[in-house]
C-alpha cells in the first residue's frame, strides 16, 4: 500500500479540547534505515509491525506493510529494538472531511507535538485548523524512525 | 522462543539421496544488524517474517520470533531487503531421533552448503551423519544475514 501523508508542526495544544480520541503509543525500530524502516508499535491494547520503505523524491508517498501481533510480542520485540524508544500520545481530531492525527511526544522528545493528515491524493484539499503550523512533510528530522536517533531535546536550532 | 541450533559445514552431497524433503527458499533481509536481524522468507508455499535477537556468548541460543505472512506481501518486502537475496534449496535429512536441515546455496553463494540440527539442550547428544564436516556453531560468517552480506564466493580462504 502506498500511503500519502503530509506533516505539520502545531502551534498550540488547542487541539486537545476537540480531539475525540486519545491514544498511548510506545513504539521502537527494528531498522531506521531511509529504505527500510520496521517498527513495533504498542498503541493501546493493540500491537503491529510495521514496514515502511523509501519516501518518494517529494516527500509524499512511501511503501508502507503493516502486520498486527500479539501485545506480548510486541514488548519482546521492543526489548530487541534500537536504543530510542518513543513514548507518545496520539490525538485524533477531525477537521472537515479528515482526520488528523496529532503526536505528542514524551521523554526525550518532550516539547514536540506534530500533525499527520492522510490524502487520497498527492494535490487534494482539506482544512487547515487553527493550531496548524508550519508543513514539515519529508523533512527527515522529524520521521519517528529519526526522533528515536536524534530526539528533539538534541536539536541545535 | 529461545532455539538451540547446531551448524556444520557438509563434505559430500551424500545428504541429497537420504532427504525426505526438498523446499526452495528465497530470502533477504530488512535489517542485517547482530543484535536484530529481520528476515522476511519465502519457503515453498509459504511466507514468513522473522526476528532474531543477538546470539548468547556460546553461540548456541538466539531469541527468535516468526510470523506468517502472505507470499505476495513477501515478494514486495524482498524487494525492500538489502541487497544479496538469498537463493537455497533446503533439504530435510532424519539421522536417529533428530532432523537435520541442509542448505545448499546458490548465486553468489554457490559452492557452500550447511547442515543445521536443532536441539532440546545446549549438552543433548545426537548421532553425526558420514557426510557431516566440521562443526561451525557461532561462526558469525555462516550466519545467512551475513552470507547475503558478503558471500562465499568472496571470501578469501
């Protein structure tokens, strides 16, 4: 499946009041390679694996596998993982006809909070909320796979 | 899963008359890191993903984990894999009350070929076939992850 995602940073925790969902994420990487990423992902009582492969040249579209399993499994596997691990919640806030996902992130990433919106395509519309910041779509840096190398409290600027 | 695996290399292909079983497997890796390796196989009909943790000092045991996947999906993560796909035809060999596993290796790995036993205990005795060599338990240049690597057919000695 090829999914289409752009990112932004949020300027304000307005988002919270309209959220209708809330969900505590712990995940690690198996491989934060840029061609090949694999996650285990713990997001409530859920668990997945999941593969991503190489973003296109604009940032957009990206090869994406994923696969659930057992939540005992997944704390196995996040034993297994790279130093990093990433402790977030995850808001879920419609804006007209979609839906996005805000992270906020914990520990070494505390202070982040970023939005996920997925299109059907690479040029469709949708409303940008007030608390929407600036677009970070293919900017490496904030890719989960990196936060867990690199986390924010490390960044210079 | 902890799996206590015996490696030997093989002296003649006597093994190939006493096989009960014959699997193609076509595999790569997602991540080829010692501490973490992500395997994704296809074997005969089916596929798998498979993760495996860091080998204990011995070099007999190893956490192991195993998901059946679809053969098509797996095609696809293959085509994510590193690069040195693996190419080997498995042969299933009984010898007393255990089964040995024999590779025989293909492409740039043509030439070399490997008899696994599983066993129930690091001390478990088990009867040596005529045509198994010197054993090669531990030795982290059999490893497939690192055969896909650096193939036999580079390797010096």
């Amino acid at each position: 499946m090829i999914e289409i995602e752009r990112k932004f940073l949020v300027k304000s925790d307005a988002f919270k009041d309209k959220a209708y969902k809330k969900i505590a994420i712990l995940q690690g990487f198996l491989n934060t390679h840029p061609n090949r990423t694999v996650r285990v992902r713990i997001k409530g009582e859920k668990a997945y694996l999941t593969v991503k492969g190489k973003t296109n040249k604009e940032g957009l579209t990206r090869f994406e596998w994923e696969k659930e399993i057992k939540k005992t499994d997944a704390h196995s596997l996040i034993d297994l993982c790279e130093p990093g691990i990433i402790d977030k919640t995850r808001y879920l806030v419609k804006s007209g006809k979609h839906t996005f996902e805000v992270d906020e992130f914990f520990g070494d990433n505390q202070g982040l909070m970023v939005a996920e919106v997925e299109l059907k395509s690479e040029t469709e519309d949708f409303e940008k909320p007030d608390w929407l910041g600036r677009e970070v779509t293919g900017d490496v840096k904030y890719y989960n796979s990196q936060l867990s190398k690199k986390p924010f409290k490390k960044w210079e600027d």
